[in-house]
C-alpha cells in the first residue's frame, strides 16, 4: 500500500524504502484502526431517542495496559533499530569511492573531478562502483538531493559535508536543490549521468571542451563571456538601440555622458564600464547596469574588451522613429505601442508573459499584488502613471529597482497612450 517513492538507482535504496514503507504501513494501520473505532463508537453509543443513557463504571484492565505500552514500545525500538542500522551504511564511505567535489552558488552546481575535469549542473560516474560526493557552498545555504539515489545532504558555505552511493544501474537522474536559496531556486537543478565504466574512463579522459577553450583566443572568450553573463539583453551588436549602448562600433567612439563630459571608448574607459558601470552613464542611457566588479576577473574583462574591439560593421536597418504627426493619427494604444517600442520599455517588459528584467506587460492592468515594501498594489491607471514616472517608489516583489524614472521625459498624453496599449494586453 502507498508505494509513491520514485525509482531506486542506488543500492541503498531498496533499504530506505523497506524502512519508509514500514513506518508507512503501520501509520496508515494505526490512524486506520483508531479513527476507525472512534467513529464506530461515536455512532454506536449516540444519544438515541433524546433518552440519557447512565454510563457504566468500567475499571481499569492490566492486561490491556501492558499490551498497549509494550507493543508500539517493540515497534518503535525496531523501526529505531533499522533506521540507525541503514544510516549507518549510508555513512560508512567505502574504500576506493571515487571523490568528486560539488559547489553548490546561487544558481547553480558546480562539479570537479579529482584530474581536474570541471561539469556545471552534471556530473558523471561509473555503475556500481561507490562515489562519494564531497560538498560546499560558495554562498548560502543549499542542499543536493538524488531523489533515485534516496542521498540528501546540506550545501553549507565554510564547511565541507559529504554523501556517498552506489548506483546499481545507468541512466540519467534528475538532482535538486531542496534548501530555499532566491528567486531561481527551483531552476537550480543538475543530471546524474550512470554510465559503464569503459564510457566514465572515456569521458573523464576526454578533454577536448577544455582543449577547444584553451585554443581559443581572447576575443572568442569575451564573445562567450557575453553571451553568457546576460549582457546581450541590455546591449545589443548590430547596432539597434536596447537598454544600453549597442556594441557596434563602440570602440573608438567618442560618447558624451551625463553631466556633459565627453569621452573617448578605450580599454580604460570600457573597464570602468563594466567593473562600476554607473560611475559613468553615456547621455541618453539610464543608470541601470549591475556593476561586474565582484563576477569579473581582470583577464576576463580584458576578454570581453577584447571581443567588443571585433563588433564593427554596418548597422542593422532600424526602423525610423515615427514622426510627430504619423503619431497623432494612430489611436490611443497603437500610439502607446509606438511608445513602447521607442522609449526602450520593451527592452525590459516584454508582451507575452515572460519575465525580464522588469514585469510583463500581458495580463499587467487590473493585477494586483505585493510591492517590495510590503504594500500591495492594484494596477490601474493612477498606480502605472505612478510607476512610469517614479518607479522606485514602487517596485514589484521580486524584480530589481532598476526602471529609470521618466519624469520629464513623457508627457500625460503619451502616458495615457501607454497605458490604454497595456489595456489591449490581456
Ligand atoms: Cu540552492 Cu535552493
């Protein structure tokens, strides 16, 4: 009865669930047999026929006493004496497991074998034979979890925790964090790849990817680093207008920033861009880029200066900004959309219901919700006015306060625009 656990693939597994089932059992019996009885009794011995009944002096009974303190006594001391017995082979680490070190950092797991071999969110190792998984944390708290492999333990930041199993059979199992740690928790997962052991050795000894990265040259690393790091939803490369400045042409520019000063995009000027981007905001551009100054190394901004020196070319057909006059003869929302478009919202609020760097716009008039200070929101037209033009005042759980303000920058109409094009998107 019950069986609900999820496929065994370590040879501990069959005794875990023995035990889990055992406990299983006997609560559902239990819970059965008294709910049971007090239900049987309660319609048994109901007030029949508004006459009180007396009720009868019963006295106690020794034998029923001593039969219901020695039997869950019994049970508990085996259920006790089977779960210590398992848990302690399931620490008990053989002799000769393979060791791979896991870092557990917000989002993600990183995996390093003992010749130096490096995985991100997967790892690798032979069928039947023990590997032991030794684990920390470069940030908060996480936990690894092999649900298949019925191993959990806690990624502690300072502190080295360990696990060990051995798989009986291959395949691919799915591993989680199961500790709480942000926003992407739950996307903070990595595969178990069981293998024969012929594929782990060839696998292990296969360092081509490492090969490749190592040939590679540092502007083949930046153009990496910046796809990877998520510069490419704020800058774009074939010169079209986003969040930031496009890459296109950059270096060598001369670009005027806010305050007035004008400056020249060199090495210098560009690792300031990037360590402490909001130091210096090219005119035109809204202080909102998270500074790298922590994620970086030095060789790997000089990889993306690098990179960013390759984008040249010709700039990508942009279509013209809509005049004064083609705007006022569009309706209410086709001149918001035109807003949208050209005041770089859709950089950060997209329309179809995914999360950027800001809330989407689908479905967004009339919701409401919670604001990071704890207040609750309900988005009408005064709340998005409000948020349009002073967005710091008010930001949505969950999402960073990185909207500038646009005070100064929209008059009503055009605000009453936007808002009548975010109407249309339900
Ligand atoms: Cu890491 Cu949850």
């Amino acid at each position: 009865m019950f069986r609900y656990l999820p496929e065994r693939a370590s040879d501990f597994a069959h005794e875990v669930d023995w035990v889990n089932n055992i406990i299983t059992d006997i609560s559902v019996f239990f819970t059965v047999a008294i709910v049971g009885a007090m239900i049987y009794f309660a319609v048994k011995y109901r007030k029949k026929g508004a006459v009180d009944h007396e009720t009868p002096q019963i006295l106690g009974s020794h034998t029923l006493e001593v039969l219901w303190t020695v039997v869950p006594t019994l049970i508990c001391i085996y259920i006790a004496y089977w779960g210590t017995a398992i848990y302690n082979k399931m620490v008990d680490v053989p002799k000769g497991a393979h060791e791979i070190n896991v870092w557990g950092e917000q989002w993600l797991w990183r995996f390093e074998y003992a010749n130096g071999k490096k995985t991100v969110n997967e790892f690798y190792t032979p069928v039947d034979e023990p590997v032991r998984l030794i684990i920390n944390s470069k940030d908060v708290l996480h936990s690894f979890f092999i649900p298949s492999m019925r191993v959990k333990k806690d990624a502690v930041p300072g502190q080295y925790t360990s696990l060990w199993f051995r798989p009986i059979k291959t395949g691919t199992y799915q591993a989680y964090c199961t500790e709480y740690c942000g926003t992407q928790h739950s996307a903070m997962l990595a595969k178990v790849h069981v293998v024969s052991k012929e594929e782990y050795s060839r696998w292990l000894n296969d360092r081509s990817a490492e090969e490749k990265l190592a040939r590679m040259s540092p502007a083949e690393l930046g153009e990496k680093l910046f796809n990877e790091n998520g510069c490419t939803q704020c800058h774009s490369i074939d010169g079209s207008r986003k969040v930031g400045p496009s890459m296109l042409n950059l270096f060598g520019k001369e670009e005027e920033l806010v305050g007035g000063k004008k400056v020249k995009v060199d090495e210098a000027y560009l690792q300031k861009a990037i360590l402490n981007p909001n130091a210096e905001v090219v005119l035109g551009y809204a202080p909102v880029m998270p500074p790298f100054e922590e994620k970086l190394t030095s060789e790997q901004v000089g990889q993306l200066i690098a990179y960013i020196k390759t984008v040249k070319g010709e700039a990508a057909v942009v279509p013209a900004a809509a005049s004064a006059e083609d705007l006022a003869k569009l309706s209410p929302a086709d001149r918001g959309k035109k807003l949208y478009e050209q005041k770089a919202c859709v950089g950060c609020h997209s329309l179809d219901g995914s999360k950027v760097v800001g809330p989407s716009f689908k479905g967004l008039y009339g919701r409401s919700g919670k604001l990071q200070n704890g207040a609750t929101y309900t988005a009408d037209d005064a709340y998005i006015k409000s948020s349009i033009l002073a967005p710091a005042s008010q930001v949505v759980e969950g999402y960073p306060p990185a909207m500038p303000a646009y005070e100064g920058q929209l008059n009503d109409d055009e605000i009453a625009s936007i808002i009548e094009f975010i109407k249309t998107l339900k």
